[in-house]
C-alpha cells in the first residue's frame, strides 16, 4: 500500500511577504486617496493596514507584536536614544530649514512647487500650531507608532531575514534590508501624489538605525513623531502656515 504525499501549503519567501504586503498597503491608500481625496480616509486606510497587514503572516509563524520591536523591554534605552538623536539633529534641521526658506524665493516657479508646498511671505516669530496637542497625538499614536512597527518593525525585520546584515555602524549592523526599508518609505508616501514627501528618505534613515541599535521601534516612534512635530512648528514660526 502506498502512502499519499501530503501537498506543503506555500509560502512566499520573507522578500515576498515583506514587499507584497507593502504594495498592497501602498495601493490601499492610493485607493482612498482617489475615492475621498484630501479627508481623514486615506489616513485612517493606512494606520489600519500598517498595524494589521502584518498579522497575517505574524500569525502563520505563532508571532506576535514584539517580535517586531513593538516592546518596551529596553524603554530606558529606547528614551535616552531619542533625546541623544533629538539634541543632535534638532538643532542642525533648524539651520537647514532657515536656509531653505532664504533660498525658496529664489527658486523657479517650476522647482520651487515640486519641493514644498510652502510659501508665501517670511517672518520668523516662534509659535506652535493650532491645536498642537490634538497633533501631539495624532503623529504618535496614529502616525508614527503604525508607521515605525510597519517599516522598521515588520518590514525591516523581514527583509533582514532573507539578506545579510551588513557591517556595523555606531553600534547597530546596517544592510541591503536597512536601505531598502528607508526607500519603500519614501516610495510610500508617494500615494498621496506630493513628490516632496520623497525627502523622509533621509529621516528613514535615521528610524532605521535607532530600529538596529536598539532592538525595538520605540525610539524610532518618538523620533519619528518629533520630527513631524518640529516641522510644523517650523511651518507655523516662518510662515503662519497651520
């Protein structure tokens, strides 16, 4: 008597899952934006799909969130990391910022729109935002956090199983996984149609090595969210702007 093969169920490989979840979150917000345009909808489309698009692999392997760095094992670090980068770089975004907006009236036209969506007449007063704390937690909990355990958290991770980690820099190990992570990031924020969205780039960058060093997206999160945060009120102190 014979004995029947039982069939495997397939499996995509670590790059397939990471990637086609990521084209599928990424055509989902496009989706919404074309349907509802400018209102909370896109928004909402893509908190929900970068915190449960994930769940579906996680669950095939008996994961769960902190297995993608969604932990706060190593608060103390994650914390004293984030005030370490924040220091740094606050000051030095400030000064890139200032000379960006002397340079913006001497742009062309053309240029200038496909750069920023800011202008209009300069006058450094420093000013929050209206209804900044609504924005405190808006960039937190509905931005940042999604968006780091999503990218650095899942995509990052996953990406990093099936490519190897690379040389270590300033304490964490930065491979193929790092930099492609960091540019369907940026690729990502294209689903809105706004072609200065690819400069988060940079910032990704950034997320992504705070992800390595630590081990969780914690830091990543608060960074992520005070930058977002600085940037508006660095809108609001230049240009009055929202």
């Amino acid at each position: 008597m014979t004995q029947q093969s039982v069939a495997t169920p397939w499996r995509p490989s670590a790059v397939q899952e990471a990637v086609g979840l990521w084209a599928l979150g990424f055509a989902g917000i496009i989706a919404a934006f074309l349907a509802f345009g400018g209102t909370s909808i896109p928004k909402l489309v893509a908190t929900v799909g970068f915190l449960y698009l994930p769940l579906i692999p996680m669950r095939w392997r008996d994961e769960d969130y902190r297995d993608y760095g969604l932990s706060a094992r190593a608060w103390r670090e994650d914390l004293l990391l984030f005030l370490k980068v924040s220091a740094l770089v606050g000051p030095l975004f400030f000064l890139a910022f200032a000379g960006f907006v002397e340079l913006l009236p001497h742009l062309p036209e053309s240029l200038a729109r496909h750069l920023t969506p800011l202008g209009g007449e300069v006058h450094f007063r420093l000013r929050l935002p209206p209804r900044f704390g609504e924005w405190v937690v808006d960039q937190l909990f509905v931005v940042a956090l999604p968006e780091e355990f999503f990218y650095r958290g899942y995509l990052q991770a996953r990406l990093r199983d099936a490519w190897p980690q690379g040389r270590k820099f300033l304490g964490a190990r930065l491979g193929p996984a790092f930099w492609v992570t960091a540019l369907l990031f940026a690729l990502g924020h294209l689903a809105i149609f706004q072609t200065w969205r690819l400069s988060v780039f940079f910032p990704a960058l950034l997320f992504g090595w705070m992800r390595e060093r630590t081990g969780t997206v914690v830091g990543a999160a608060l960074f992520h969210a005070a930058c977002n945060l600085f940037v508006r009120v660095l809108e609001a102190s230049f240009f009055g702007g929202p």
